[in-house]
C-alpha cells in the first residue's frame, strides 16, 4: 500500500457557496442506473449460485429515450412507451455450460420497473461476452480496471439537507399525503454564505389535479410544508407558467421521461445518493459494474473507510481517493487521504479496512 495524508485547510461548509444536487428514482438517469445496477445483482448472484464466484461482467450502459404522452387535467393518455436499452458484457458459457444471459437481465430489469406502474416500457438488450484477458481476471483478487474512487465523511449541514429532503420526497407518507407528486424528482441545494436555496423540479401527477388552480394550490401547499420541514427557501418547476398550461410540470406517470427527458447510467447521484461539485468526485458510473471493478468497489469502499476514520481514528473530517491499475491486487491501492488533525491511528485503520476488503467486496452481492 501506498499511502499520503494530507491536512484538509477548508472544509466545503467554510466556503462562501456549496452546491449539493439529488435526483429523485425516477428521474431519466436513476431509472438508468436503477436498471443497470439489478441486472450485474442478478448477475452475479446466477454466477456465485452455480460457480462460487462473481465472473467477468460489465452492464454498466444503459440508455433511456424518452416516449410521448399527453398529459391533462383530471388525467391523460400514453402515447408511445419509454425505450430502455441496457448494453454491456457478460460471461455467458462456462466450459459447455451457457448462461441465460439475456433472460437474467431482462427479469431483473422487469421487475425493477414495477416501481414506476402507471409507465409503459419497451425494453432492449444488446450484451456481448467480454473480451479474453478480462474474463480470465476474476479468478484473481485483481483489478478489472485502471479507475479510481472518491469520498468523504461526514456530510455537511447542506448535503444532509438535500438528501433528507430527497428522502421525504419519496417516503409514503409524503407520497399519501401528496398523490399528485410523482417519483421523478430533482433537488439543487444552494448555500450562500448562511442562506440555503432549494430549488425543486417535481414531477405533478394529473389524474389529481383539476384544473390549474388546483395545480397552484397544490404546488404551494407542498412549497409551504418543505419550507417548514427543511428551513429553508424552496421554489418548485421555476418554468411554471400559469398562462401558459403546457409549461406547467405536468405529466400522466410522474416521469419526465413519458415525453420530455432521456437518460443515461452515471449521470446521477454518486454512492452517497449526491452530486457535489465541492468536493471530489469521479465520473465513473458504479451502478452495472461488476465487484472487481475499482470503478465500483473503490467507490463503495472509498465511503467506508472515510466514515471508519471519522469514527474510529479520531479525525474531524476525511476525504478518501483509492486509484489502481488493471492487473494489480485489489488490497494495494494508493491511498490519498485528506484530513482535519491528523491523529496516530489513521494508518492502523487503513490498514485493518484494506486487510477485509474481500470481505466488504463479497458483501456486495446481497441475495434476498
């Protein structure tokens, strides 16, 4: 292992402004990620049933195109169905056994999508068996990639206000006590200095909603009851035109993506359910890819070591940044690590964390 520490100078909450953003389930590109993610789990719990272990596979691509719809007041019509096409490799014969592929996919795809009801779907596979050197690379406790990971610990006051916001968005108690509200959601939180903007697109559900008075009340009632529950401000589809009734966010399933949105994988939220331009970030999609992916596991892991070194050697605050190479063991990352007060034990902590990663790895494939 390789290991720099770093003191951190200034913390994202002593910047003058921090942007935290959060996508709701069912925004385009969660949906994406939703997909990609169900179809490497069913993956690997096929693979680690019949061979002891999670072979090569990377369904880390998946495409959403938008359908049409006609969405109006009391309730409107599907016009055309969201395409979803998830593309990919994935081992699909060992020795003369062949592996049902298309059909683990699809199944676990499918019943993804049981979360959105009142949306129809067509959906599309295109997964290829992988490359020869990288099908082989499982058997070790390598790296399938040169990537990195990134993350930090604790969240700030901003971060955990969005994310709690994001949270009760989609609770079913919100959800009862706002049918009209749909699971396509977004939250950009702005801190400016000491004040907090939360600016929200939600998607209205109009089989709930009469007319466009109705729309208004609703809007501001919810608007009202965010305002008590975050303390914040918050503004609701900022489009909104009253005089003009198509600019209002209305839609008949509650997802952009009936007519006006597409998606793709790795453009939503990272591991810790946020998007932060304060902080490090990687770009890398983790939803698809499989265990042996740093892409992925240095990511997950990433978040857990910075939280053990908040909790466990004694720092204020950390930021983690694992990097590998294709090839290399998995337990020797470069470990970047940056933190307030530098205390004894964030070595032996690092150490004890990297000593169980093939433990944290294996705990990743969750079987029901």
């Amino acid at each position: 292992m390789k290991l720099v520490i770093e003191s951190i100078k200034d913390s994202a909450e002593k910047q003058k402004v921090e942007i935290v953003e959060h996508k709701g389930l069912g925004h385009p590109d969660s949906i994406c990620d939703q997909v990609c993610e169900a179809a490497s789990m069913a993956l690997s719990q096929y693979y680690v049933k019949h061979f002891k272990r999670v072979l090569h596979h990377n369904i880390d691509k998946a495409l959403l195109i938008a359908g049409k719809a006609n969405p109006a007041f009391k309730g409107g019509k599907i016009i055309q169905p969201i395409k979803i096409i998830v593309a990919g490799r994935a081992t699909n014969k060992v020795g003369n056994k062949m592996i049902p592929v298309k059909t683990i996919v699809l199944r676990a795809v499918k019943k993804i999508l049981t979360s959105f009801p009142r949306a129809k779907f067509t959906l599309k596979t295109e997964i290829k068996p992988g490359a020869t050197n990288l099908t082989s690379i499982t058997k070790k406790q390598v790296a399938n990639d040169t990537s990195i990971g990134c993350a930090h610990y604790p969240l700030s006051k901003l971060e955990t206000l969005v994310l709690k916001t994001g949270k009760l968005l989609r609770s079913k108690a919100f959800l009862r006590r706002f049918p009209m509200v749909g699971l396509d959601t977004k939250i950009l939180g702005l801190r400016n200095e000491n004040k907090i903007e939360l600016t929200l697109a939600i998607a209205f559900i109009d089989k709930y909603i009469k007319n466009i008075d109705q729309y208004i009340t609703a809007k501001d009632t919810i608007k009202n009851y965010l305002k008590k529950k975050t303390k914040a401000k918050v503004m609701i589809n900022t489009l909104d035109d009253y005089k003009n009734i198509s600019s209002c966010y209305l839609t008949v399933t509650g997802l952009s993506a009936e007519q006006g949105d597409d998606g793709n994988t790795g453009r939503g939220n990272r591991a810790n359910g946020l998007i932060t331009p304060n902080r490090y970030m990687s770009l890398e999609a983790i939803a698809g890819k499989n265990i042996y992916h740093p892409g992925k596991l240095y990511q997950l892991f990433a978040f857990k070591l910075a939280k053990d070194l908040v909790r466990r050697a004694n720092v204020k605050q950390a930021e983690v940044k694992l990097l590998t190479q294709i090839g290399m063991p998995l337990e020797q990352p470069f470990v970047a690590v940056r933190v307030y007060k530098k205390t004894a034990k964030i070595e032996s902590v690092i150490k004890q964390d990297l000593a169980r990663l093939s433990l944290f790895q294996k705990s990743l494939v969750k079987f029901s």
